[in-house]
C-alpha cells in the first residue's frame, strides 16, 4: 500500500515538470480543473473539422479549432444585432444579448431575456426572440451537418443560422440582422499581429452567397473564419469588411442605423498591429410584409484544413479536405455549399429523428438525451483525418500488422476517426470507456466505428518498449506491449496514432478489461454490420489478445482473476481475485470467441474456447453468486459483497448481439434478472430517493460503498448501459427509471447541458465534465428497437395451432 500513498508526491513532479517546464498542458490536470460553467448549447460544426459552441443565451462561448484543445471564452463581438425600420425610418436596433459589456458600449445591449427562448434538439437549436413592444418574431434556427451514415457532408466545419421573421404588424417593416465575428478565439493570439480580413462573394449554379473572411496568420495551425448571407430576390446583403471590437463601435452601430445597411467597403484591410484585434460583420435585409413571414439565411464557416497536433512531427489532412481542397482558400466554397444544401441536411436530420420524436411511448426526457448526448461525437475534441494520398500499407500497419490486409483500404475510404475520453481527459479514443460510448458510432457512423477498430488493431499488434514510470504504483514499465489493446491511441499535446498510451496512472498492459472490450466490439460490430471481411481481418488480432488475457487465468479454472489493484476501467476501485464486472466480460468474450470461430469455421478454437466456457461459467457461478446478485469481487473482504451497478456488462454486450439465450446462454436468465432487479432496489432506488440514477457500488444494507472514490459515484453512462441491460431483459420500465434521474440531474438540477461529466456524487460534488461514456444512451436505442423488432414478429407469427 505505501507504494500508492506516495501516489500525489509522483503527480506532482510529473504535474510541474509538464506544465512548467516543458511548458505543456497534463492530459489530466489534477490541480487545474475546467471551472463549471452553466452556460452551454449546441455547438456548431461537423465532425472532425473543430466546434465552437454557442451558449444557450446565444453567445460563442467554447472553441476547439486546435484538434483536442479547448479555450474557453465568450468573445463578445460575437453577435447577432437585429434593425427594424417601418417608412423609411429605424424603430428598433437591438443587439440580441442579455450581456452589458464594457467593450462596445456604443451598441445597445441588455435585451431582456423574458422574451427569449432556447430549444435545443442536436444538431439543431432554436433562440427565439418576442421582439418586445415590436410585434415582431424573430426565430433563429441552428443547424449543423450532423448527419447519420454520411461521409462527406458530417465532416464540414460549418454552422447554418436561418432567421425565420414573422411580421404581426399592419405595416410592412424592414428586417435586417447583421452578424458580427471577432478575428480569432479571443485567445492572446488574435493581438498576435498580421491577422486580416476582406469581403467575398461566390457563386454557383445560379446561387450567389457574399460575407467577409477572416484569416488568422498563425505560424502553426493557421485559419480562416468566414460570415456570410445567402443573397436571393429580395434579400440584401452588405457587409463592414473590418473594425475595432475591443473600442465603443459607434461607426458601425451608427452605419447599421442610418439604413438597416452596411457600407460594404471593397478591398482588404490592412494587416493587424500587434496587440491590435479586428473583427467584421455581415448584415441580411429584407421586407416582410404586414402580417407576413420572410427567411434569412446566414451562415458561420471555419477552414482549418492542414493540422499539427502538439509535437509538430507530422502534418495532418482534415477529412473535409477531400471535397474542399487543402490549400487555405475552401471557406467560401464552404458557405456556398452549407447555405445551399442545409435544406437537404434538414430533411435527413427529420426522417432520421422523427420516427423517434413522434414515438408516443418514449419519454419526452429520453428524445433530449438520447440526440442532445450526440453533441460529444463532434464537440469531444473530435478528429477525423484523411490518410495522405502516397501513404502505403506499411506506413499504417507497423512492423507487425502485415495481417490487416483490408486496412488500407478501410482509412484510405473512411479516413481515421478519434475522439478524446473527455474535455479534461484529454487522451484520444480511450478504449476502456470507447467500450460504452462505441454504440453511438457503430449505430450512426459504422465505417468510423470499423476504421477506429483497425487503428486499436494495429497498435495491439505492435509495441513501444520505451521505458517510463507509472504514476500510481511508482513502478517502471514499457510504454505498450505487444498483443496487448492500447489504452488510448495518444494525446493531441504529442502525436496521437505515433505515441500510443498517454495514460500513465497504471501499467494497462495488466489490465483485465482492454483486451475483452477489443473482442467483444468486433463481433458486435460484425452482428450490426455483417461485415465479413473485417471479422476476418480482426480475427487473427483477437485471438493474440484472447492468448495475453489468458494469463490472469492463474488457476486454471476458465475464470479470470483480478490483481489486487484497480485494474479496470475503474481505476480507482481496487478488485482482488474473481470479480463480477471483469469475470463477466471475460465469459462474454469467450462466448463471443465461440460464435466467431462458428461463424470462420475454425472448429479447433472453437472448441478450446467452448471448454474454458463451460468451465468459467461454473466457476463464476460458485465464486461471485450470493442467490441474489453476483459479488463485486471473490475476496471475502469487507466489500466483496458490494453490489455493483456495472455487473451485468457482459450480458449487456451479449444481448445486443442476440447471444444471450439457448445454446450460448452466459447466465442463467434468472440469476440476471435477479441482479438487475436487486440493483435497481438497491442502487436506484435506494440511493437519493430514486432520483440520481445507479450508484456504482452499494452495500446490502442500502449504503453507498465509500471504499474508493469511485465505489460512491454515479457514472451517467454507466447507468445508461444498465438501462439497456434491463431493456434487452424486459425491465423496459425500470431502465427508463434509471437513466431518467441521470438526465434530470445533469440537465437540469446541475445545469450541465452539452458537457455531461463523467461522474457526480449524491452531495453534487462532479467529476471530468463533457465526457465520452455517456455517449452509451445508443445501447438504449438498440435495445428498444431490438425489442420492438421481436414485438413486430411475434405479432406476425400465426396465432394458435396451424391445420394442415
């Protein structure tokens, strides 16, 4: 035990080294958490291009343009101003803010908040505004291109604002709304000096579309931001090229004001002063007639095409690249193309969200959740690079993955996806927990889910025998051993796909859970897509990994055992000996090893396998059931009889492949059933009322477990893989109980809209907010429509006995 007291001593050296003299942010900032900020909406953009998240007051409040890096800061000049004029005259100019800055004081800010209104349905968001005393309506509907099984148009780095304005006037009135952006993040590198911007128009098939650019001259990671309006019949659209946001803005608001216009001047602005910050405006009018309706359709782009991450050793192609070209030069193409098919993304979203949303049996709660959850497939730091067109198979697959033979082609198509554990966990692809989150892709985006599988593939394969201490135990091991699953495929601080492993708390090589996690994927992504060719290419792999987890098998009796340290994706919970939530992912992967084999016909592993299954599953049994639920662990210590939420996770992996009746039966049905309930007694129930979700681990008695710092906590996506679990079993009410007092805690008891944390305690007390785990409602999803699939069945078999 001495070993992990010295654990704080050890973070703090790496911490300082790290950060002060290397002069680099840690991949977790023990001493410098992201403050809780109760301000967010639904961000904009695609996935893989960057975010910049607006708030729920309609500010742009949260930017990751840098992949995997976060800055956040509410750039004020960042607004949309609305100007009405009836008869030649201006009768209101509001800048549609609640905020009173000191900046821009010659704008007339303070709306009242009373009369506005935020909806949020991911992708899309809806602000709208009861223009008081004004009889006006103004709705501002968001929009990004978040759409499932497409390749192309989801990675845009762009967001759509379209203006719905309803005139409840007798007169007709002059609408204009002008939207206007600060050159830059409000980061210290937009006073950096050289940043300019200039005026734009582009048309195609017969679309015209004009705004200004705004080009960031970095020397690492340059970009450019464009603000543009869709011009149509009887839609203006002008434009002030650039102006100071940091002074009164009198020239602007004034030129606004004169004539519901902007002066639209020609040519460049001069390059930026250092310390000097720009910034520019677009402005859309038009005349809606009394007691009529118009549209305006404004647009936000950002083109950031070609990325280092932090230790600059290779350039990096974003995927949109592919369509829009890699020279720096894409954002006006950009906004032609978002404000000319955003109508098309619309229809997508809507056949894809309908069906849900007009599901009368689902709760209203659970259509939030289950899209506005989505918001960490693109705003979770996410990447998603092109592979350079003179790449070779080599150059993927390492020295020992010449068996991936359908690699190439795989992250040559879909390019090569990464998503970060949390916003301040800042590891990509972190496999323990992408484990729960995975659903969202294998459902949605499968060819991600499959090109993210052959990158864990290619590095279980490979190894980095570079040495380095771990941070828990004060131990020296290797970065990455062969054979072995990854715990992430590295930070966006270094090299990520280069310098796999960023986790240094525990040596993941000895832990139980990675390598199953890797098996238990790869046959229910082939159950989901019955992509055969995969299977086999990842066959091979989960073999290799299946023989290295075959070791914790010390007894000999098919039945893993843990090593007295928190050796699982709970790796603050120490397990000893058999444990419930391991030994059950172990069976499911056997299980699964099985099926595969069945499926390959290769009779001879199948056959080992089915006898370590046979064995296994009695002891399990014997081990870990108490006739009520399955034991946290075999120790006999004070907690061993812990009941944990998590238990069931290799039944929840089984059901959603249809493995979990007949011949492959893990556990017996009534033994599951019997777990789950008592852990909805216990674990939901018995714990706040029955209105926080499952706690991790209870004690019989009705206790919270507080033998870790994580054996108290409620992990939201967690809870929303119990809830699958208890849906794939028929406990579809129960389930919905579980993960609803998730929902309302985070949503809104705790104000954390689009930044679900990975875990909270019953005293409010929170832990690593925007997070990926949650992500795992989609098991949900599968498992309603798993059930429903069955219903509509057995609604079509013959009823009673059949006559010849």
């Amino acid at each position: 035990l001495l070993q992990y007291f010295s654990f704080p001593g050890r973070y703090f050296r790496w911490w300082f080294k790290k950060t002060c003299i290397e002069k680099k942010s840690a991949f977790i900032d023990l001493l410098c958490a992201v403050p809780l900020q109760q301000i967010y909406g639904c961000p904009l953009g695609g996935i893989g291009g960057g975010t910049i998240t607006r708030g729920w007051r309609g500010e742009f409040c949260r930017w990751q343009l840098n992949p995997g890096l976060y800055r956040y800061e509410t750039v004020i000049a960042n607004q949309f101003t609305v100007c009405l004029r009836c008869k030649g005259q201006t009768i209101y100019q509001q800048v549609l803010s609640v905020e009173r800055p000191s900046s821009l004081q010659g704008w007339n800010w303070g709306y009242c908040g009373r009369y506005a209104f935020y909806h949020a349905l991911y992708p899309r968001a809806w602000l709208v505004y009861e223009l008081p005393g004004q009889k006006v309506v103004l709705t501002c509907r968001q929009l990004s291109p978040v759409i499932p099984h497409d390749y192309k148009d989801s990675s845009l780095p762009v967001g759509v604002f379209i203006w719905e304005v309803e005139n409840g006037r007798d007169e007709d009135v002059e609408v204009s709304i002008m939207f206007s952006l600060q050159n830059g993040t409000g980061a210290k590198e937009d006073r950096s000096g050289g940043h300019w911007n200039e005026p734009f128009t582009f048309q195609k098939d017969g679309e015209r579309v004009a705004g200004v650019l705004l080009h960031q001259c970095l020397p690492v990671n340059p970009f450019t931001l464009a603000i543009s309006a869709r011009e149509k019949a009887g839609t203006g659209v002008t434009h002030v090229t650039a102006f100071n946001p940091t002074g009164l803005g009198t020239e602007v608001w004034q030129d606004l004001l004169q004539d519901g216009r902007l002066d639209s001047p020609t040519g460049k602005s001069k390059p930026t002063e250092k310390e000097e910050v720009t910034a520019a405006a677009v402005c859309a009018s038009c005349r809606v007639p009394a007691h009529g309706h118009k549209t305006l359709e404004l647009a936000l782009a950002w083109d950031m095409p070609c990325v280092y991450f932090g230790s600059k050793e290779k350039l990096h192609l974003r995927r949109y690249t592919r369509f829009f070209g890699s020279e720096g030069n894409a954002a006006p193409a950009l906004s032609h193309y978002a404000l000319t098919h955003y109508e098309e993304w619309e229809r997508k979203i809507e056949a894809w969200q309908n069906p849900i949303l007009e599901n009368s049996q689902l709760p209203s709660w659970y259509k939030s959740a289950l899209f506005n959850e989505l918001y960490f497939m693109t705003d979770g730091g996410t990447i998603w690079m092109e592979v350079p067109p003179d790449c070779c198979a080599k150059d993927l697959q390492g020295p020992a993955g010449a068996g991936l033979s359908h690699l190439l082609p795989v992250l040559r198509e879909y390019g090569r996806f990464a998503y970060l554990e949390g916003q301040e966990y800042r590891m990509y692809n972190t496999y323990d927990v992408h484990f729960y989150a995975s659903f969202a892709l294998i459902m949605l985006w499968p060819k991600l889910q499959i090109s993210l599988q052959y990158d864990i593939a290619v590095t279980v394969v490979n190894e980095d025998v570079q040495p380095r201490q771990y941070l828990m135990c004060g131990q020296t091991a290797q970065v990455k051993k062969k054979n072995v699953v990854p715990h992430d495929i590295g930070d966006p601080g270094d090299e990520p796909w280069q310098h796999v492993n960023a986790y240094l708390m525990h040596d993941t090589a000895d832990w139980k859970d990675l390598n199953l996690k890797f098996v238990l994927q790869v046959y229910r992504d082939y159950c989901l897509t019955h992509d055969s060719l995969y299977l086999q290419d990842m066959w091979p792999v989960c073999q290799a990994v299946m023989e290295s987890e075959l070791k914790f098998d010390t007894d000999n009796d098919g039945l893993i055992e843990n090593g007295g340290f928190a050796d699982q994706t709970y790796d603050a919970w120490v397990v000893h000996g058999a444990s419930a939530y391991c030994g059950g992912l172990w069976l499911a992967a056997v299980c699964m090893m099985c099926k595969m084999a069945e499926v390959l016909g290769d009779t001879k592993i199948r056959q080992k396998y089915l006898d370590i299954l046979n064995k296994g599953k009695e002891a399990f049994e014997r081990m870990l059931w108490n006739g009520k639920y399955y034991n946290y662990d075999s120790s006999g210590s004070d907690t061993s009889s812990s009941i944990m939420s998590d238990q069931c996770a290799g039944q929840w992996f089984l059901g959603a492949c249809g493995l979990d009746q007949g011949e492959f039966e893990v556990f017996p049905k009534s033994h599951v059933l019997s777990a789950l309930k008592t852990i909805f007694e216990k674990n939901v129930l018995s714990f706040a009322g029955g209105t926080m979700g499952a706690v991790n681990g209870m004690r019989p008695d009705g206790v919270p477990d507080t033998s870790s710092v994580q054996s108290n906590e409620v992990w939201v996506g967690v809870v929303y893989s119990l809830a699958a679990t208890m849906i794939q079993e028929g406990m579809v009410e129960e389930g919905f109980r579980a993960a609803e007092g998730c929902y309302r805690t985070v949503w809104e008891r705790l104000g954390m809209a689009f930044q679900t944390p990975e875990a909270y305690r019953e005293e409010r007390v929170y832990r690593s907010l925007a997070y990926m785990r949650p992500l795992s409602i989609w098991s949900m999803q599968l498992a309603l429509e798993r059930r429903a699939g069955r219903a509509a069945v057995a609604a079509q078999l013959p009823q009673g006995p059949i006559h010849p």
